[in-house]
C-alpha cells in the first residue's frame, strides 16, 4: 500500500472512530453511496440569497482583506474573511482564526477544522454546502479571546454576511460566537447549548466549540452533546438522520 493509499485508509479509521464515539458510525456506511435528497418538511421556510448577493459578498470580502478597524489588523499575517456555499442553508460561527487559518487565509483548517469538517460530514453535509466563518476576521493575539471592543469593530462584517447569505440555521461555535447571538446569557456553554434561540428570526444553536472536543478527547459525553446539538439542526432544516 503506498503512502497516499496508507493515508486515505487512515483517514477513513480515525472517521469511522468519531463516528462511532458520537454514535453516528450509520452515517459513515452512507457516504459510501450516492447521498439520497434529504426528505421531511423544514421546520423554517428558506430563504435563500439575494439575487445580488456575490457581488455584495466578493466586495464585502474585499473590504474585510484591508480592513484595520480595530488592532487586531497590526498583528494579523492574512484576514480571514470565511468560506463557503453564498446560498447555504446552515452557517457555522466560531471564534477568531487561529495560526493556520492566519496563515492560510481560509477559516477552520487547522486541528479545530479538521473537527468541524468531521462534524459536518456526520451530519450529511459536505464542507463545501455550508458556510463558515469567525466572531473576529483577524487572529487575537496568542489565540485569545477577542475583545469587545474588536468584536464591536468586527462584527458588522459578520451581520453582513448573514444579511447576503441568509442561511435558514446558525451554528454559534463556542462561548464568544454564543454572545453575540445570545447576548447577555448568564450560563455556561453547558447549560446553553443545545436549545435554539432567536437572532433576528434565525435560528442560532450553540454548541461547543471544535477546539474543547479535542482539548477533552477521551471525553465521548462532550461529543455526544454536539452530536445531540447537530440532530436537533438537522431535523430544523428537514434533513434525514440515516
């Protein structure tokens, strides 16, 4: 077996083990075959995009690239807008971009990415129908939380975007993508998570972030909470579990 074969062989295990852990393993069998169209009525009408919503994104990206709105911008290698489907259904929030992300210039590719990307996969979706992205477009310094007044600087970005998407769900990835679409919330993201609040007549789900699922590996009870978070999404947006 060579070094490519060895790898897609080890990439196919470490799934089927996430899968396993979150009690998802059905899913993995399917993605071996033609997905069928999800079935059942969507709880919340769609949307859908503006007409001209890539030309409102392609200059709103442009804008974030030089934006220097707040001091996050002086420490920045590359601003990282977010990535995705500009018609997407589901939209997932976190944080602020870590080293490979400022890096590369592209949100959710490191270690934490490579978490989401698998929970995206176990929940019928390919990475490419969604849309990602960040509370804050530049990286904090240390990977630390972003200050209020940087997400009070960024967020706009953020609001636009939702504005020319209109995904029909949000995913709040995390404690600082949960207040801003819960503000003033007193709980912890254990008490939070996995019942859906209102944001401007979106749907908005909190969960944990990507990054405490592998700061607690061997913990398959946290898993499982994001696991249960993801079905009450999907049954949302009318998407089948098997």
């Amino acid at each position: 077996m060579d070094d490519a074969a060895d790898k897609s062989h080890a990439d196919l295990v470490e799934r089927l083990k996430f899968f396993r852990e979150i009690g998802a393993e059905m899913i993995f069998t399917s993605e071996l075959r033609p997905r069928p169209k999800p079935q059942g009525s969507p709880a919340t009408p769609a949307a859908g995009p503006r007409p001209d919503a890539t030309a409102e994104y392609d200059a709103l990206q442009r804008e974030i690239l030089v934006c220097r709105k707040c001091p996050l911008a002086a420490g920045r290698t590359r601003a990282v807008p977010g990535e995705g489907n500009l018609a997407a259904e589901l939209m997932f929030v976190g944080e602020g971009p870590g080293h490979d992300e400022d890096v590369q210039g592209r949100p959710f590719v490191g270690r934490a990415g490579q978490m989401l990307t698998k929970i995206i996969a176990a929940m019928t979706f390919d990475r490419a129908d969604v849309f990602i992205t960040n509370i804050v477009k530049c990286r904090p310094p240390e990977n630390r939380v972003p200050h209020k007044d940087e997400v009070a600087a960024c967020t706009p970005y953020l609001v636009a975007q939702i504005g020319a998407i209109r995904p029909r769900v949000i995913v709040a990835l995390g404690k600082a993508a949960t207040d801003f679409f819960v503000p003033n919330s007193l709980g912890s993201m254990t008490q939070l998570r996995g019942t859906f609040y209102d944001w401007n007549g979106i749907p908005v789900m909190p969960t944990f972030h990507p990054s405490y699922l592998i700061r607690n590996e061997g913990n398959r009870a946290i898993k499982q909470m994001v696991w249960d978070d993801m079905q009450k999404v999907m049954a949302r947006l009318g998407r089948s579990k098997k």
